[in-house]
C-alpha cells in the first residue's frame, strides 16, 4: 500500500482529489464510478473538493454510489447519502440520474439485494465482481470499514457484493459493500485523519491483516492511504 502523509488535514484531501483528477484527466472518453463511505471524515473531504476542485472535476463522467448507508431514510441526520448530498452533490449540482443512492428507508434485506443488482448492472464486471474506479474508504477506531466490523470477517470473503451487517454495539443495521469489490477496485483509497485514529493508521501502515481495513489494504489491487496521522511515539 501506497502511503501519503501530510501535516495539514487540508492538504491530504487536496492530494487525494488531485490523484483521481489525474487519472479522470488521463482518459476523456468514459465515466467513472466512485463509491463514496459516510461519516464526518467524508463530509470534509466533500467541502474542501467543492471549494477548491469544483471547477477542474468532470462532474458529467462520474457516477457516484455508495459504500455503505445507514437504514435511515435519507434526510435523517446520520444519513450518509445526506452528508454527501450537503456536501458535495448539491453544491456541485450534481445531475441527479449520476446519484446512485443506497435507499435507507427500505427493508435492509431487500435494499441489500436491489442495490446489488443495479451496482452489477451498471459497472464493468470482472468474473461476476463489479469493478469501482475509486472506492473511498475510511477507517473506524476499532479498524472496521464499509460497516465490515471485527468479528464480521466472514463479509470480506462472501459472493455477496452488498450486505446488512449490524454495528456490533448498538445493532442498528446497515447496507454495506463487502470486501471483495473493495479489493478489486480499480484503485482502493483510504482516507484517515485525526489524533485518534495514529494507532489504527500505525498498524495499517505495518500491514497488519487482523482487523477488516488491514485486510483491505493488505490485499487490494491497488491502495493507497491519505493520512494526517503522525507515527506514534513509544512510550
């Protein structure tokens, strides 16, 4: 995996943008499917691709879908799709028919299984597993990602390509993508920042495969971390 560490917050999402423009820059022929993960981390990555990328992105050839979606409808608070639609999407006037939404408000099972489809549909397939061109993740304290948590190891090696998995604390249940379109992406971008999270990036940078995002980034086609994240001093 690919590290790219920077002092400034801003500047590791500036650097993370400029990557994919890159590539979106490399080829003016075709679209380009990201998948993008919720919380707070997400929505300042969004701000600052609005304030400072809005006017060199290609908004026409994306395609945006999700990594994962709390089963809430979509102008609930802890929304993702409301984050990102705050954020990003409206800002940007993003054409409605390039949103592809996780519908929260549905029943799980069935949500699970209709966005599957439609994601296996619309994305190139490589032996049946649909191929993002970015997948946007980031990284819980307890190293869970795409609402795969520790204990739920068996979500990184299934068929399935979206899933309801439960938050091992509260049970609220969610729709999320498993881990092999995530490791099959064409490129698979971690996005970590804060104090918090030094020691879960320390371990993800030594490789270690035994919590969801390290198995991620340990067998991804092609990972990269974009991190604020200092190496932690021993004691």
């Amino acid at each position: 995996m690919k590290i790219n560490r920077f002092s400034l917050t801003r500047d590791a999402a500036g650097a993370l943008i400029s990557s994919m423009l890159e590539v979106m820059n490399k080829d003016h022929e075709r679209t380009f499917n990201i998948a993008l993960s919720g919380g707070s981390t997400p929505a300042l990555l969004f701000n600052i691709w609005v304030m400072d990328y809005r006017m060199l992105t290609p908004w026409n050839r994306i395609h945006f879908y999700w990594v994962d979606e709390r089963c809430v409808p979509a102008d609930h608070p802890e929304s993702n799709y409301k984050v990102a639609w705050m954020s990003l999407l409206e800002p940007v006037r993003m054409d409605e028919t390039n949103i592809h939404r996780i519908l929260g408000e549905n029943d799980p099972e069935s949500e699970a299984l209709r966005y599957e489809e439609m994601v296996r549909d619309s994305l190139p397939l490589e032996r049946g597993i649909p191929i993002f061109d970015f997948v946007l993740l980031g990284v819980g304290d307890d190293g869970h990602t795409s609402s795969v948590f520790p204990g739920q190891e068996e979500l990184l090696h299934t068929d399935r390509i979206y899933v309801v998995s439960k938050h091992p604390q509260n049970g609220r249940e969610r729709v999320a993508l498993t881990g092999v379109p995530m490791m099959k992406a064409r490129k698979t971008i971690f996005f970590v920042t804060g104090k918090t999270k030094n020691e879960i990036v320390w371990k993800l940078e030594q490789g270690n495969e035994n919590f969801p995002a390290g198995y991620i980034a340990a067998h991804a086609r092609d990972a990269e971390l974009y991190t604020d994240c200092a190496i932690p001093v021993a004691g």
